[in-house]
C-alpha cells in the first residue's frame, strides 16, 4: 500500500473539516446509499479509535504489573501485537466500505495511517525480541535502541494525523440540504443515531475525555463528539 505526506495529508483534511465544522461547507447530493455508508463509516470509525484506546489501557496496566525491563520488552511485543491485529482488521472494514469523493479519501488516507503504523509495530516487536533472545555477535543493539524512541516519534505524527482527519467523521455526516435559512445545519443521523454514537465514546473513554494533555486517539473521540453537538438531527426541526 502507498504511502501519503503526512503533512500534506493533515493539511488537506483539517482544511476539509473546518470549512464543514466552521463554515457550513456544502456536500454534493449523494444517494441514500451513500449516506448509509457514511453512517457506517462513522460508525467503524469510532468502533476502531475505542479499540485501540483499549489497547492502550491494557498497555499501561501490564506494565505497572510488571515494570522489569524484560517485562515492558514482553508487554511492548504484546501491545504491538494487538495493535497490529486490531489494525489489519479496521482496515479490511474500511475497505468494505464504498464513498464517493470526499469522504473515500479519508477512508484511504486511514488505510495508509493504520498500514504505517502496522510497520512501526512491526519493526518495534523485532527490535524488542532481539533484546530478548540474549547478545548476539555482530549485532548493533545501539543502532536499534536509537531506532525505538525514532518509531514512537513516528508514530505519535501518525495518531495526530487520524486525529486531524477525524472531523472528517462528522463532516461527512452533514446533511446537503440547506435549511429554511439557507445553512447546513443538520447531520444525516437521527437523535437516536446520534445519541448511541456519543454514548458509545463517553462510555469507551470516561473521565478521560475531560482530562488535560491526553493522547491524539482520546482527542479524537472528543473531537467527534464536538461536532455530533454541533449539528441538528435528520429528525428534528429544519
């Protein structure tokens, strides 16, 4: 799978986003089953940040189990691991997901970031496994303990790129039919679409969606949530 400029990428999709979230920015007509498939892509969206923030949990709690230097190299390879699962999964589910422009470019440009990562991961687990198997000659165990805070830089850039995608959620959710004066001020879901939607992050993240200095994937959830407030229902007043 190609890979894209991150930075182009968050450029471009931030912009998007913001021309829908602040601007009212209009949306091309789309078919009735292109807006089930936005709803579904919303919907898997969420489903994929609220698993990965699980895993982080899960992350943080192993190593406060076991802080040994051995145990954080067992508990990165099994984070890794589950990382790398959860995202080869959201990406065939994204895959099975059709969009028109714009909203398919965001299901592409996610695919390439959760591709990315998969290789970060990987790469982290044989450098941990290496440090496990015991020295080794003609290894270059500097070379490789300079390359592991190098990939978390790495992908730390790639979490706040999905997170300057994620108003693309709700952007595609924008209803394209102006209301009685002239704006775009409904989403296609309906209150209780809405409703099981921001249930299901406050639920996944809890407190954590208030607290200060969290994580790009926290703030994602608490991004979508933003915009699913800032809108109207497909079933209330226009």
């Amino acid at each position: 799978m190609a890979k894209l400029n991150l930075s182009r990428v968050i450029s471009r999709y931030s912009l998007a986003a913001a021309l829908a979230l602040v601007a009212g920015a209009a949306i091309a007509e789309v078919s009735a089953t292109q807006k089930a498939n936005r709803i579904k892509f919303a919907e898997e969206f969420l489903r994929e940040i609220k698993a990965v923030y699980q895993i982080q949990k899960n992350f943080e709690t192993d190593l406060r189990e076991d802080p040994s230097t051995n145990g954080k190299l067992l508990t990165g390879i099994r984070a890794s691991s589950r990382t790398k699962l959860e995202l080869e999964f959201s990406i065939k589910m994204l895959q099975s997901i059709e969009l028109d422009k714009p909203c398919g470019e965001f299901i592409f440009g996610l695919q390439n970031f959760y591709q990315q990562k998969i290789d970060l991961h990987a790469e982290m687990t044989n450098i941990s496994t290496v440090f496990l198997s015991g020295p080794k000659p003609g290894v270059d165990y500097g070379a490789m303990t300079a390359r592991m805070p190098q990939i978390t830089a790495e992908m730390e850039s790639i979490d706040k790129a999905i997170f300057n995608v994620s108003p693309a959620v709700v952007l595609c959710l924008v209803d394209e039919r102006a209301d009685s004066q002239g704006h775009l001020s409904h989403l296609i879901i309906t209150k209780n679409q809405r409703k099981q939607m921001i249930d299901g992050i406050d639920r996944a993240f809890g407190p954590s969606l208030m607290a200060k200095d969290q994580n790009f994937t926290v703030s994602a959830g608490w991004l979508v949530k933003q915009g699913l407030l800032k809108y109207k229902m497909a079933d209330e007043a226009w």
